[in-house]
C-alpha cells in the first residue's frame, strides 16, 4: 500500500499510520480533524488513531500541545474525554468545523508521541500469551514485520489471544496463513496486514 503524503516523517509504525485514516478531506476517514471510527466502543479521535475515550482531560492536552498544536484547539478537543458511541460520535458532529483541523506535522508528531506506547504494550501483551510456548521466539527476535503487525493488532483494541502465539513461531508464511484463517481477516482491506509480510520478508534489523 502507498503511503499518503501525510506520512513523511514518521518514525515507525507505517503500517498502523495509513491503516488508521487518510488525508482526503472529503472521505470519512480524514483524520486531521475529530472524527468517529463507527467501530466497538470508540471514542473521540483525532488523528491517525488517537482515541480520547479513555484518555484523562489533562493527558489528551499535554499530548496534543507536545505535537504542536494550539492550547485553545487542544482544549476544545479534550472536552470530548470519557464519551463513547453516540455520545462521542454527537461531540464530534457538533465540534469538528468549529475545532478545525490539525496539520500534517501536527498529526505525525502525535503519531509518533503514542506509538511507541503502543510497542511497548504489545511486547508486554506477547510476553503474556507466549509465556506457555516452549521455544518461542523473543519479542526482540521476532522478523520486524511480524512485530509492526502485533502493535497494529494491539492499536486496533484487539487482545492478541491467537494472535500472538501464531507469532511466536516467527514464521511469516504460518503467519499469513493465521490471518488468512482468523477474524483479522475481516480486517484486512482496511489494515494490509498481509501485503505488508509479504513485501517486508527481506526486511532486517531490530
């Protein structure tokens, strides 16, 4: 999949940017402004996956001023804090042209402000449901493709039960094949887990 010209400058995670929006101001699915995912029990986000459902009123400031924008635009955004479903999806209706929208750097800096959050928890998620499995791969050893598809995994709200011991094989063909044959397939369209395995085998580097 080619990446949008909003992607230069991020720093990881590809594959979980250009899954998570895209920077056509007439789709749904432009993501420089507050917007609704319409999936589970989202919440207001705003950028390439940035969901403030669960976020506090303080930690979704601090994080939008960090990436450069306005206190006053970050403000208006942190009031839709805690809602969910509907009730988000009113908030952004009512506020997305009068917040405006945040600029591309804007929205890669926060981009890459969260994801390594989002490694970090999928690592843990890995360590968790492969602890039972003798001879698993280390998260560290693990093909760096198969890594970028377990954050996305984890981005996404999934738990990673079968996920993750597929994984743990380190193999991408077996891996393919597990998305091929479980839920995940349902999301691929959107995601490009798959085509990215495949054009990332000869991928190295920790």
């Amino acid at each position: 999949m080619l990446a949008d010209t909003a992607s230069i400058g991020v720093n990881r995670g590809l594959l979980t940017f250009n899954a998570e929006g895209n920077n056509i101001r007439e789709s749904l699915f432009y993501s420089r402004v507050i917007h609704f995912p319409r999936m589970g029990i989202s919440g207001v986000t705003i950028g390439r996956g940035y969901d403030i459902g669960s976020r506090s009123q303080q930690e979704v400031f601090v994080d939008l001023t960090r990436a450069g924008i306005a206190p006053a635009q970050a403000q208006a955004i942190s009031l839709g804090v805690g809602l969910k479903g509907k009730q988000a999806d009113d908030f952004v209706k009512r506020n997305r042209n009068r917040i405006g929208e945040i600029t591309e750097q804007q929205q890669v800096n926060l981009f890459n402000s969260t994801y390594p959050v989002y490694e970090r928890r999928a690592e843990a998620v890995y360590n968790a449901k492969t602890a039972h499995i003798e001879g698993r791969a280390a998260w560290k050893d693990l093909h760096p493709a198969i890594r970028d598809v377990l954050v996305d995994v984890v981005y996404q709200g999934y738990k990673g039960v079968t996920t993750m011991p597929a994984a743990a094989k380190n193999d991408i063909d077996y891996f393919i094949q597990f998305i091929k044959s479980s839920e995940l397939i349902t999301d691929e369209k959107n995601r490009n887990r798959i085509e990215h395995l495949e054009l990332n085998r000869g991928r190295s580097g920790k």
